[in-house]
C-alpha cells in the first residue's frame, strides 16, 4: 500500500473489520484521504445500526451482519485488534494476497502523512500493568516538559494522536498483544514487555504465539529494550529482537541494580542504566513512598516508565516529580475504607492469574474474595504461590468451582464459602461474608483472576459493586 501519503490513499479499496473505538475512527480517517471504504461487521444490533448510519451519511459503506466475506475488489483491510486471525475474512484475504494492518499499523504508516513531524513513540506491553505503566511514562515525560500523551489500547486513538493538528514531542503508547499481531511495521524509539503469563490463548492458539506477538514491540527499536529481570521470558524476547545497532537491553529489578539496570537500594529507586560509568555509579531517581500504592509489582512499573523516560533523556527530577503527579486510575489495587479494622481493597482489573498473583502478594493476611469467568485459566500455582497468605476465601462466578478445586488441593486448611447466586447482588454477599471471616489486621482483596462478564458490565462495575457493599457494612 505504499508509503501513506495521500497519493496512495485516493481511490484505494478498503475494508474496515468491525466498527467501534477503533473500527470508526479509521473508516473516517480513510474516507478522509480519499480512499473508497467498506465497513464490515458481524454485529447488527441497534448500536451497530446507529453507528453504521454515521459512517454511510459521510458516504462510508457499510455491511452490517456479515464479516466473513472479502469484499469485491479489496486491496487493503484495516481490522479492529479483538478480530483473531483465524477468522474468515482474513483467510480469504491471504489466498488473494490483500494485506491485513490494525489500527496501530495504519497509525504508524500516517505519522508523517503531509509532512508532519513524527513523534518517537515509547511502546508498552505485557500480560499485566500496561495501563499503569503508559499512565506513569506520560505523568513522567510531562514533568520534564515535554508534549505528550498516554495512547493506544489506553482507549485514547493513535490516529487522532498522530493526525492531531499540534504534533506531540513523544508518545506512551500502550499496545495489547491483538494489537502488536498486526502491527508489523511498527519501530519503537524504545519499548518494554512488562512480564509474560498466559492469557488470551483462545485468541493466539498457543503461549509461544501469545509471547511471540508481545515480543513484535521490540523489533527494530532505536536505543532500548526494556525486560523485566525476574521474568526471563521478557529478556529472551530481547535477545530474539531484530534492533538497530547500539540499541541496549536495560533491565529492571525490585532488588539492588547490576549494571545497566534500573532497581531498588533502600527504599530508593536507582539508575546504573543511563549514567555515565555505569559500572561504578548510579542515580537516584525516586523514593519508593513516591510510587502509589508502593506494591511490589507497582514498583517495578515504575522502574520500567522509568527506564523509558530515562531512554529518551528525560532528567531524575522528571522521573521523581511524574511519579508524585500520578494518580492510578480506579479498581487497581485501590483503597476503599477501613471498616472495623479491616481493610477493603478493590483490585477488579486483576482479571487473571498473573494480576492476581501480583496483588495477594502485597498483603500479608488476606480474605480473597475471588471468581468469574476463567478464560481457560488455571489456578493451582496461583494458589500453591498464596496459601501462606490467605485467612479465607469467597468465591462468586461462573468458574468458581476451578478456583475453589485448586483451593482444596493446595490450602485445604483455608476456609472457603462457595456463593451459588450469579446476579449482581452477589457481590453484597460477598463482602458480608468476607467481613464475618476478617480479623482486625486483615485486608478483604478483590483480586478476581478471572473476567466479569458473567456477572457484570465490566471489571469497573464489579469494582463499583464491591465499593457500594463496603459502604453498607458502616464503619
């Protein structure tokens, strides 16, 4: 499809794969360059009508109900990132050669559409704190001065990121593994995979899949590659890395830094990275009372927004000053209220195992109140990690059962109440009995590791659930 100038653009056949936060915005920027768009949809229900009817009064096509056959004449598909490969609509597009982008893709190949001036784009992934990550990279990059904006899987368009009339000096760009899978043009200035752990699997096919799309972020990065030192699988992904010369692989760690690592000493958060004399020196950056909340998995997405802002230069006080100006967003290990000396923490965006396990270890005597739907998840070495840590357990949702069987194998002495009702109310029962089994001491966590759909909207209503029924305990 060339370059993305407009030249390329004009007539081009295009089919956009599903409407929504990034099917719309592409049909819209596409038709925009001149480009003759089909939007195709497997959904026909009153929203997709309404947006349909958007789209088709700009003079956009649309087909509604039907997303599984290419398009007459199509020479270029741009799909929203949840479609998974093995759809038909792609297999009909290889056997006819047409080339299939996301969003991210067609972001990456606009940037410099009618001369605008690039901004470097610092690129974030991994099985879990992608969000918190992105959110503290720009809370850090705005405090050295800079125009920028936490983008991409974050919900905020790349498009309108890069096509935006002001240009940004650097972008935060948060990338999912959907995303990553059709993005094959993308260059990072740098980039980090937080960590890797299962999940998504029925959409990949496989781990080896799923960790080979995460580690597409590192391809052709400028001046680092960020790992995660206690997770060897983000550092192998580096070594696998095609990068341009003089790029370095800069790792973080929650203990004291090796060199050419960032880390912690003594409740400072430290740079042997990006120093002079790396081997004898090191800045501090940060006191870890600076990160909110301090959880040890929260930490080391600070170290790693660290390392990138510190990759594009940005100076110590920065990193200290964005990291003071950060506020997490909801329903990540949050604070709700101390009732009768317990208590309640809502971390509903834990919605599998990895988040889970990252937040059972930040507290010492828990009451989980935990289930939902599993996503083909496990739950013994989540458990087998936790015993030590767990007073009680609640389990709601459609898949408790997984959890409640690995509870019984590995922490039979734990107690654990089993919540048949599978309404919203659900969770009014839940927190009652998790106050009935707390002590003084204790922390009630809402660490599901599974999603919510079953029950609720969303992982923000289930939070939202949690937070009202701890308001009806009463203090």
């Amino acid at each position: 499809m060339g370059s993305g100038q407009v030249t390329d653009w004009q007539g081009k056949n295009v089919t956009v794969a599903g409407l929504g936060v990034s099917g719309i915005p592409a049909a819209k920027v596409l038709h925009g360059l001149g480009a003759k768009v089909t939007v195709v949809n497997d959904g026909d229900d009153a929203r997709a009508r309404e947006q349909a009817a958007e789209l088709q009064a700009l003079g956009v096509t649309v087909r509604l109900g039907d997303g599984a056959t290419l398009p007459e004449g199509t020479e270029l598909i741009v799909t929203a990132p949840g479609w998974k490969p093995d759809k038909p609509l792609f297999t009909a597009a290889h056997e006819a050669g047409v080339p299939v982008w996301g969003d991210v893709e067609l972001a990456w190949r606009l940037r410099e559409l009618d001369g605008r001036k690039a901004a470097p784009w610092l690129c974030v992934t991994g099985t879990n704190g992608k969000t918190t990550t992105t959110q503290m990279l720009a809370s850090i990059l705005k405090a050295a001065g800079l125009r920028t904006a936490a983008v991409g899987n974050i919900g905020v368009s790349l498009l309108d990121a890069v096509l935006g009339e002001e240009p940004y000096d650097v972008l935060a760009v948060e990338l999912s593994s959907y995303q990553l899978h059709w993005a094959p043009s993308l260059r990072a200035h740098s980039a980090t995979v937080l960590n890797l752990a299962p999940d998504h699997l029925d959409w990949h096919g496989s781990m080896e899949a799923y960790a080979k799309d995460k580690g597409r972020v590192y391809e052709g990065n400028q001046v680092a590659c960020v790992y995660n030192v206690a997770d060897k699988a983000t550092e192998d992904l580096v070594r696998e890395a095609d990068v341009e010369e003089g790029c370095r692989a800069v790792g973080f760690t929650l203990g004291a830094p090796a060199p050419s690592q960032l880390g912690v000493v003594e409740g400072i958060l430290v740079d042997r990275a990006f120093v002079e004399n790396r081997q004898q020196n090191a800045q501090e950056l940060a006191e870890v009372s600076d990160v909110r909340p301090p959880a040890p998995h929260n930490i080391a997405n600070a170290l790693a927004a660290a390392a990138l802002a510190r990759a594009f230069g940005v100076p110590p006080k920065a990193v200290r000053d964005g990291l003071r100006a950060f506020t997490p967003d909801a329903h990540r290990i949050a604070h709700v209220a101390d009732v009768g000396g317990v208590a309640y923490i809502d971390d509903s965006k834990a919605t599998n195992t990895h988040a889970a396990e990252a937040s059972l270890a930040a507290y010492e005597s828990i009451v989980w109140i935990a289930g939902g739907l599993a996503k083909g998840a496990t739950f013994d070495e989540l458990v087998a990690k936790s015993v030590k840590r767990l007073r009680a357990a609640v389990l709601i949702g459609a898949d408790r059962a997984l959890i409640r069987e690995a509870l019984a194998r590995h922490a039979p002495e734990v107690p654990v109440v089993d919540l048949e009702r599978t309404d919203t109310g659900a969770m009014l029962a839940a927190v009652q009995e998790a106050r009935r089994l707390a002590v003084e001491g204790d922390t009630v966590l809402l660490a599901p590791a599974c999603a919510s759909m079953d029950m609720f909207v969303n992982y923000n209503q289930r939070g939202d659930m949690f937070a009202q029924a701890v308001g009806e305990l009463g203090t």
